[in-house]
C-alpha cells in the first residue's frame, strides 16, 4: 500500500486529501509541523511527501533540502503546495489552469 505524509495547517485541505487518498487506495499521515513530520520519517517509511510551502518551522523548500540529506528520505519525491494566499488571486481555476506543485524526484 502507498503512504504518504501530509504537512498542511489548514485542517480542511488535511480533510480533503485524506478523503481523495482512501478512495484511491493510498494511506495518508498526517504531522501537525514540519519538526514531527521529521520524527515521524525515522519511524515510518513514505512514498511521498506533500506539504505546504510555508510551515511554522521552515519552509517547504528548507524541508525538501532535509529530507534530500536524509539517507531514508532521499528518494521520496516532495510536493509542496502553494499558500491560499497565492491561490485566493486566481478567480475560478478554468480548464487547462493547474495549481502550483512543485516536485523533484530522484532517480
């Protein structure tokens, strides 16, 4: 079965992508920040990551270059989501629009 680990603040969105993850079959954790997120990867191996771009204690940014220096996280591919602010500009995403997501996988 697939995990993946979610680091969101906003419960809603945490909801939403727990739902649309048991109805494909994946797993979903959930960490309140990115520090237990962290705690979480030593006990429990992912798949994936997603997570916001800005979290209380670092950025997504700061939190991929982590889990990149990390033995066991080196190869889970980190998705960070845009802030709803960056979203709240975009009035009804049309077809063919796409949200923001930044991802980097290795090989």
């Amino acid at each position: 079965m697939t995990i993946v680990l979610t680091i969101m603040a906003d419960p809603v969105r945490t909801a939403m992508y727990d739902a649309l993850a048991r109805r494909a079959g994946v797993q979903l954790i959930s960490a309140e920040g990115a520090l237990h997120a962290l705690t979480q990867l030593e006990r429990t191996p992912v798949d994936a990551i997603i997570c916001d771009a800005h979290m209380d204690e670092m950025s997504g940014e700061e939190f991929r270059a982590v889990t990149e220096q990390e033995e066991h996280t080196s190869a889970v591919p980190v998705f960070i989501l845009p802030d709803s602010e960056a979203l709240s500009g975009q009035q009804g995403l049309g077809a063919g629009r796409q949200l923001g997501c930044e991802v980097q996988v290795h090989d």
